[in-house]
C-alpha cells in the first residue's frame, strides 16, 4: 500500500466494511477504523456466532498505539428485515485535538 497519502500530521481515518486489519492499517497509520458488516449479531443465535467468527463484533476500542476501531451495528438487517438481541445504530463521532 501506497502510503504517501497518510499524513502523520492529520487524523487518519479509514473505512473498511469488515472489522479485519485493524493492526496492519494502524501500522500503516490510521488512527481510526471505521468498520460495519456484523450488524452486531443481528439476531439470536447468530450473535453467539458472530462473538465466534470476529473478535471485534460492535463498539469502540483502542490498542496499544493509541488506535481506534469503532463497528456499528448499523441501521439495517441483511438478509432478514429483523433484529432480535441486538439493536440498530446511528454512530456520531465527535473528534476533538488533544
């Protein structure tokens, strides 16, 4: 990957649909990934698989570099318009300079 384009003087940001490569994109230089696809689980049992199938599944977290993923559960559904167990999202991010 290119990375002329990061500037290590501005807030990086990149969204990348799956909660995958949170390391390697940190190590690039992105201070924050924005992430979807798991829909949180979206319905019971299915969230019980999805705990499984991803280590991030919904929420905001940071690593040792002082790097953000944030997944949303979202607004919608796949597949099946329903939701059990699980509740759908509007993410506002308010980013300050520190």
């Amino acid at each position: 990957m290119d990375k002329s384009w990061i500037n290590p003087n501005k807030v990086n940001i990149l969204n990348y649909h799956v909660p995958y490569y949170w390391k390697e994109f940190s190590s690039l230089g992105f201070d924050i990934q924005l992430s979807g696809h798991t829909h949180g689980g979206q319905f019971y049992p299915v969230v019980w698989f999805g705990n499984l199938m991803f280590k991030y599944t919904k929420g905001l977290f940071e690593n040792r570099l002082g790097k953000y993923l944030h997944v949303t559960t979202g607004v919608g559904s796949m597949d099946a318009p329903m939701r059990w167990e699980t509740e759908s999202e509007i993410v506002v991010l308010h980013l300050k300079k520190v």
